[in-house]
C-alpha cells in the first residue's frame, strides 16, 4: 500500500493528476488501506485537479470522517472548503 501511495504523491506533485488517482486506487485495494485517511486524502485532491469534483468529494470526505479536520491542515484550504457543506 505505501508503494502505491508514494507513487500516487510523486504523480500528484508533477501534475500528472490521472496516474495519481490510478496508483491511491491501487493503494485502496490492499488489506485495510481503506482505513488510511492519508490514501483518501491524495485521491480527493487528484480528482479535483481533474475537475471530477463528485469524486474528490467523496473520497475527502472520507479523509475527513477517518481523520478529522486535522488531515487537512497542510494542504490547500481548497480541498477542505467543497466538503464543508456537507457537514
């Protein structure tokens, strides 16, 4: 799962934002990796850069019901303001 998640984060930061959701994809496939907010978190993000704003979503509010606001403290405030409402 950490292999997964390294690759996605390396993807993510060069903006290559669509292998970054497929590698955290990959990443939630592996035993208990559904557990990891940090997982939910870079998948949230990379499907806000891609403008799949359901998804992102989904998965960062999932992030966020695993880890709390907190998971978001040093990431753009962007990715934390489409979940709000829905709290």
């Amino acid at each position: 799962m950490h292999v997964y998640t390294a690759l996605g984060d390396c993807y993510f930061n060069l903006e290559d934002y669509l292998s970054a959701t497929s590698y955290y994809n990959e990443a939630l496939l592996c035993p208990d990796a559904v557990e990891y907010g940090y997982v939910w978190l870079g998948l949230g993000q990379s499907f806000y850069e891609l403008g799949n704003m359901e998804k992102a979503k989904d998965a960062l509010m999932s992030a966020y019901m695993l880890e709390g606001k907190e998971i978001f403290e040093d990431v753009d405030e962007k990715y934390f303001s489409i979940i709000k409402d829905n709290m």
